[in-house]
C-alpha cells in the first residue's frame, strides 16, 4: 500500500490532523495505572524482593541482591570491550553533547535594586538523579548519553541509572556509554518496579532527586505517579517528525527522514511530509515504496504510515508552518531554500533542522543538543531536557532597616487587602509602628 497524499481542506486531512493531535490524551491507560499502582506499592513494601521477582517475572532474568548493581570494576571495564570504531563514536558524541550543554547552563546571581534591597538566586546542582534507559527491542548507548551527560555538566555528583537486564547477557555498548558519561552507580533493573526504586528506595538504592528517561508506557505511569515525592522531567510519547519541502527538496532524502523515525517500532510514532508540490508528494511517495523494500523494520515503518502517516499537500509554506505549530511536532526538518529565513515562523517544535544536510538523526546522535524533546504536542509549552533541568534554584532577599522602612507601609497594605492581618503586623513591628487593635495582646 502507498502511503497516503492527502490536500488540505479536506475532511479526509481534518480526520488525520485530529487523529495526530489527539496523542495528546491518555486514553485507555487506567489498566497501566492499576498495574503500576500494585507494583509502586509492592516496592514500598518488599524492596529488593520485589525488584528481583518482577525482574525475573518480565525480563527473564535470576538475579540475586548482589548482582542487582554492576560494580565500579565492571563499568570501568565496559569500554575496553567495545571496537575501537565504537569507543570513538560514543567518545565523539559525548563530547559534543557536554560542549552544548555548558552553554545553556543557568548561574547564580546578586544585584542591589534601586531601594538598596539585595536580591538574587543562588543556583545548585541536585544531589543525587536517576536516569531510566530503556531496553527491550535493543541497546541505546544515545539514550545514556543524552540523559547522564547534562547532568553531569550540571555538576551532579550521584547519577543513578537503571536498565532492565537482557536475557542475551550484558549490553556492553549500554555499559560502555554508561561509563563514557560518568555514570556512578548502574542498576540491572527496569520497568516501572526500577522506578518506584529510584523514587522511594530499597535496600539497595537510595532514593533519587529527580527521575529522566524515556520508556514505555508502565514506566511513563510510574514516573508521573512518583512525582511529588521526586521530581521528572516530561512524560516521553513515541517518536514524532514532521518534514516541510519545497519543489527543490531530494524526495530520496525525505522518504528517509519520514523512515528514519517511523522505525522505532511501537506503532504509534508519527511521520509527515508537508508540501506545496504534488510532484513532490508523489516522488515522495515512489521513494519511500523503495526504501522500505530492503529496510529491516519495514512492517514497523508501513505500520506508522497508515495509522499516523500522509503527505500532505499544502497550498503555500505560511499554511505548512501553521499547521506545523498547530502540531508542535518533536523533530521539524525544514528541507526548503533559505531554511534559516522560515526559523521565525516555528513557535512550537522540539527541535528544528534547517537544510537538506541536517536530518533529525544528526541530532538524535551527536549534533549536541538533547535527543530528549517534547512530544505529543507539548512543545507547544516544554523544551527540550538540558543541564538546566538538573539543577535548582534558591531566591536570596537581603533588606536593611533602611529599605524596610521605605517598603514596610505597601507590604502591610497588600497583606490586609488579602485579609492577613499578622502578614502586616511582622512588618511593622520591624520599622517600630504598633497597631492599634493589638496593644492588649
């Protein structure tokens, strides 16, 4: 079946375009919740016990409460058992992963306003974080970059990861990359039974700050569960990219981009060209049939282009970009002349790739920037994970009598519009003024 080319304007584009944003729901998760809740609840009870019967139960795997940890020895060791060629990409990729995230750091500040108040905010890196790396279909040595890297550029001093063990054995590119990024301390554990660990504690780990990591849906629900008790970082949803073409786009290299996230392999990612040619949506098209004749996923890709898949045909760019911001999509490439004159238009995307020679991939692996994007919409409000997101910040306020004396009168007033009399009385005590209604206290 050819992937669909579908024209704005019509019903048949309104059903898909409501199909798409309607991710943003949680529909049907109330049996996940349930699960998890008994799981969170058991790890509160039984601590490792528990971590090890579920280990055993849905990763197939026996461990004991000794092996729940891998050592210092053997993370030190993980990278000398990986090729050459491997160690350097992990190497070159971190990198330029830290090299991006210590620029966006956030630094403590202190200025002397205008009524000689002294204010600022001192900024601190958390204590202790978890970061959750997925397993399952495969090994994601990324993953473990782009979650641990920022926070020990943040100055993280305890970063915690937990991965579920593979029956196969140790996935040492998983270790490796572990111990690439300063990981200091890796669990053989997952599931939404790694995160109640993270969160609460047993006695093997030590509760966490924060949580950050993609997953599946039992781990999205633990994570949003623990929160209160931790912090997290955002709830991740499958993959997402969104492709705005001209006539001068290679339709070879967009049937790719559409490919190359439309393979992760749960179904429910999404993949959409935009574009004013039809002679490109049809070449498109041509491609992506040939691709996908010699593409090892290629039923997970076909899956994805019929449920949340098309080429649309759009009537200019200005309708391409509103719809895009409509969407907020998690990767945006921009695959049209003069990319960089449109970056104006975009006010909701996880992240934006400007030109032919920048295809999301680049940024899932090594550009720099966090592959850790909002999805389901949610970059319309949220940005990508950064080393700003390991760290917290304290407000300072420092007033002398003088200050106190020029503000005090404002302050109370503001308290007793909002009917807190003893608001207003801690501030006038300061500058010598009783009130009245108080002298037989």
């Amino acid at each position: 079946m050819k992937p669909r080319i579908l024209r704005t304007g019509t019903a048949e584009f309104r059903r898909f375009l409501a199909a798409v944003t309607e991710r943003r729901t949680n529909d049907g998760a109330s049996s996940v919740d349930r699960a998890v809740e008994r799981i969170i609840r058991d790890v509160r009870r039984r601590g490792d016990a528990a971590l090890l019967e579920y280990t055993r139960r849905f990763d197939g795997v026996k461990l004991d409460a000794r092996r729940l940890r891998i050592t210092s020895a053997e993370l030190k060791a993980a990278p000398a058992k990986l090729a050459a060629a491997d160690r350097s990409a992990l190497r070159l990729a971190a990198r330029r992963i830290a090299d991006f995230h210590r620029r966006t750091m956030h630094s403590s500040f202190s200025y002397l306003d205008g009524v000689g108040m002294r204010l600022g905010q001192i900024v601190r890196p958390l204590d202790r974080v978890g970061i959750y790396v997925p397993g399952g279909l495969g090994a994601y040595p990324s993953s473990v970059l782009m979650n641990a890297i920022p926070a020990r550029v943040a100055g993280v001093k305890e970063i915690v990861m937990v991965s579920p063990p593979s029956p196969e054995g140790e996935r040492h590119a998983v270790m490796a990359a572990a111990a690439v990024a300063g990981v200091t301390e890796y669990y053989r554990v997952g599931g939404a039974q790694a995160v109640a660990a993270l969160a609460y504690g047993t006695e093997s780990i030590r509760p966490v700050d924060k949580i950050v990591g993609p997953g599946n849906a039992f781990v999205q629900a633990a994570k949003r569960m623990v929160y209160g008790v931790v912090d997290i970082d955002k709830m991740a949803g499958p993959s997402e990219v969104m492709v705005i073409a001209d006539s001068g786009a290679k339709p070879s290299w967009v049937a790719a981009d559409l490919i190359a996230q439309a393979e992760h392999g749960s179904g429910d990612e999404s993949a959409m060209l935009l574009t004013p040619s039809m002679r490109v949506a049809r070449e498109v098209a041509d491609a992506l049939e040939d691709a996908l004749e010699s593409l090892p996923r290629a039923a997970a890709v076909r899956k994805v282009l019929a449920r949340r898949g098309a080429l649309v045909v759009v009537r200019d760019l200005t309708e391409a970009f509103e719809i895009a911001n409509r969407v907020a999509p998690e990767h945006l490439e921009l695959e049209i002349r003069n990319a960089r004159r449109w970056l104006a238009r975009v006010r909701a995307a996880g992240a934006v790739f400007l030109g032919g020679f920048s295809p999301a991939p680049l940024g899932d692996y090594l550009a720099g920037p966090n592959h850790v994007l909002p999805t389901g919409g949610s970059a319309r409000f949220a940005s990508p994970l950064g080393a700003y997101d390991f760290v917290k910040r304290t407000s300072i306020i420092e007033a002398s009598r003088r200050t106190t004396e020029k503000l005090s009168a404002a302050v109370a007033h503001l308290a007793r519009m909002e009917g807190f009399e003893g608001h207003a009385r801690a501030m006038e005590l300061r500058v010598g003024k009783r009130n009245p209604q108080a002298e037989g206290l």
